[in-house]
C-alpha cells in the first residue's frame, strides 16, 4: 500500500483551512463544529485513483450453502 502525500495534504487542507477560518473569524466553537463537520464529508468523498480501480470487495451469497453448512449439514 503506497502513501499519497498529495493526497493526504489535500483532505487535511479540506478540514483545517475552513475550520481554523471559521475559529479565527468568529471566535466561537459554535460555528466551528458545524464546519468541521462539512469538511470531513467533504474530504471523505475524496478517494485515490487505485482504490476507484481496485472497486469494491464481493462476498459470496451462497457461500454456507457452498461449503455444506446449509440444511444438510445438521444444523437445525
């Protein structure tokens, strides 16, 4: 697993560069929680190309069936 720095530097200015103007802005959590809040969605959304490639893991349906731990196999 590569580390992207690009990446990484890219979602924490997505949370701190909203949140620590907000702070130094207002003076108040209030309006601080709210925005930290937004830009963590925000950031969340963000995913390197590899993981777009890689998609997302199966699981098998069938898979007790398959591997006889369904009605055959004494379980009541």
């Amino acid at each position: 697993m590569t580390v992207n720095f690009k990446q990484i530097i890219l979602k924490l200015s997505i949370l701190l560069v909203p949140s620590y103007s907000v702070a130094y802005l207002t003076d108040k959590i209030v309006y601080v929680v709210p925005t930290l809040a937004a830009a963590l969605e925000v950031a969340s959304s963000i995913q390197d190309s590899s993981a777009k490639k890689r998609g997302s893991a199966r699981v098998d349906e069938n898979g007790l069936e398959s591997a006889g731990a369904g009605a055959g196999a004494g379980i009541d």
